[in-house]
C-alpha cells in the first residue's frame, strides 16, 4: 500500500467536526495521532473510548460530552484512519493496533479506568488488556465485532477486496465505489441505525478520500480474530456487553458467544438500537454503561 495516497489535512478539511476543541496532533510510538480529549479536570477517572474500523471520533461526540460530565475522556483517531497516520511499522494486525493505542496512552502518560470499544474497537480494547497495556475497571464492549462481518458488508468488503488492500491503485478506486451516494446509504442501512446528516456527510468524507480507505481496508486484511478468541477466557478485566437489538452488522450471536466464554460478563440489549448505537440514542447508552463505571 502507498503512504503517498491522498490524506485528509488538519485542520484543513475539519473545520465542522464534532469537539474540535478537544483535538490536538500527538507524536506516538513513530505515528502522529489525532485524539480529543475533554477539559481534564483534577481526580477524575478517565474513559478511553475507541472506535470501529472505518469510523474516527466523530462517532463518539455526542456519548463523549455525556462521559465528560463524570470522567475525563480521551478518544483518536485509529492508525490510516480520518487524520491518523498508518502504523509506523509493519501491518495493522490487532496485536499491533493494541500496541499503538498502548504507546499513545503511554506517552500522554494516562491510566484508564473505562475502556469502551465499538465494533472493531471492543476487540482492539480487550487486546490490549490481556497484553498488559492497560489495566481498566472495566471494559465495555458496544456491538462488539468479534468475529467476521455478515451481510452486505461482509459481501462489500469481500475477501478480494481484503487482497487488493495491498495494490497502491486499488484505495483510490475503494473510495470512488463506497463514496457514493448509493452505496454511503446502503452501508448506513445495514449497521441497522439511522444518523444525523452531520454524521452522515462525516462517514461520506471518510469514504471518499483514499487514505482513509486505505487505512480501514489494510485493517481488514490484517484482521484475524481467532488467537483473541482463544485467549477472551483469559480476560480478567470485567466485561459489559451492550447489544444493539437492530444491529444487522454484527449479530447479537455474537456477543452470546462471548459470554460462554466469559460467563461473569453482563450483557444488556438495546431495544430499538442499531450498530451505531451511540450516535443514535447517546443518553441510553451512558446510562447502562454508568450503572456500573461511576
């Protein structure tokens, strides 16, 4: 893949994105990040929030502000994704996503005392606690991706297309084809949720530039989930499992799995919810997360 495809510029092409005021640059384990972070107050708990694959803070700002009220809050950017640079070295398989994500926390010198992962971003959290990278309260998992996508996503981001990731020619055509309308749409109707038309023209901005592309179809190609799978009954952090009861991205299967392998987990359903649950009721999902962080 080349480091040379198109990139999106801060601040250039951020000038209406959700809490700007809460981003900064960070230099990280040889990477320059894009996090938000909340106006840190003294003896606060912090939450670590981490998005999907594809996605980047935008996704957070509305469960974010919530957090903000109780905890600290930090969230980036992914590596190759919105204004992250790709990992320094290497591919981003999960192991070294988790290391990344690690280094940053490191170098801003922070503890975490809640982790929430959406999607992709749960399996990057536990990942991390059982690499000893962070050592949270407790670690929440929002439709939790942790086995492959179904459906029309599954289909769209086809085996092929997994290959192609690395042909230097190939982001840029990704990003003509899921950039448009149609498809855009098509994409947002299958996580099962209905988004606000920021959020909608944020998710068609990420779609159609290349590195971004780029950066959520390398994580693709690098994604093998089964040695966590093997290891989730290693997990000694406590877990919450919160289901979207629409979500037609990531079945509810698959968080009933999980808890057979950890069966002190709690899971919770969101009726009515989709895949992006948090950006479609905020309120509701910090309410059953904060019945258990604060």
């Amino acid at each position: 893949m080349s480091a040379r495809v198109a990139a999106l510029a801060w601040p250039q092409d951020a000038t209406d994105w959700p809490l700007r005021n809460w981003s900064e640059m960070v230099e990280a384990g040889g990477m320059r990040w894009h996090v938000q972070r909340s106006p840190v107050r003294a003896r606060r708990p912090l939450a670590v929030l981490i998005h999907g694959t594809g996605a980047s803070t935008h996704s957070w700002a509305a469960l974010a502000q919530l957090i903000a009220q109780d905890m600290d809050v930090l969230s980036m950017d992914l590596p190759g994704h919105a204004f992250t640079s790709p990992v320094a070295q290497g591919e981003p398989t999960l192991p070294r996503l988790a290391q990344a994500v690690g280094a940053l926390l490191a170098a801003l010198k922070l503890e975490v005392d809640l982790m929430v992962g959406h999607s992709a971003g749960a399996a990057i959290g536990a990942q991390m606690c059982l690499d000893g990278a962070c050592a949270p309260r407790r670690l929440v998992s929002l439709n939790g991706a942790w086995f492959p996508f179904a459906g029309f996503p599954g289909s769209f981001f086809s085996p092929m297309a997994k290959l192609l990731a690395l042909n230097p020619f190939v982001p840029q055509l990704f990003a003509w084809r899921a950039g448009s309308d149609a498809v855009i749409d098509k994409l947002l109707a299958a996580t099962g949720s209905e988004v606000d038309a920021q959020s909608r023209a944020i998710y068609a901005r990420l779609l159609r530039n290349p590195r971004h592309a780029a950066g959520a179809l390398a994580m693709m190609a690098c994604w093998d989930l089964k040695p966590l799978q093997g290891r989730l009954g290693q997990l000694a952090v406590p877990l919450q499992l919160l289901v979207g009861a629409q979500d037609h991205m990531v079945s509810p299967e698959q968080a009933r799995s999980v808890h057979a392998l950890q069966p002190l987990a709690q899971i919770e359903t969101l009726d009515g919810l989709g895949h992006l649950a948090h950006e479609e009721d905020a309120a509701r999902v910090w309410a059953a997360i904060r019945a258990h962080a604060v």
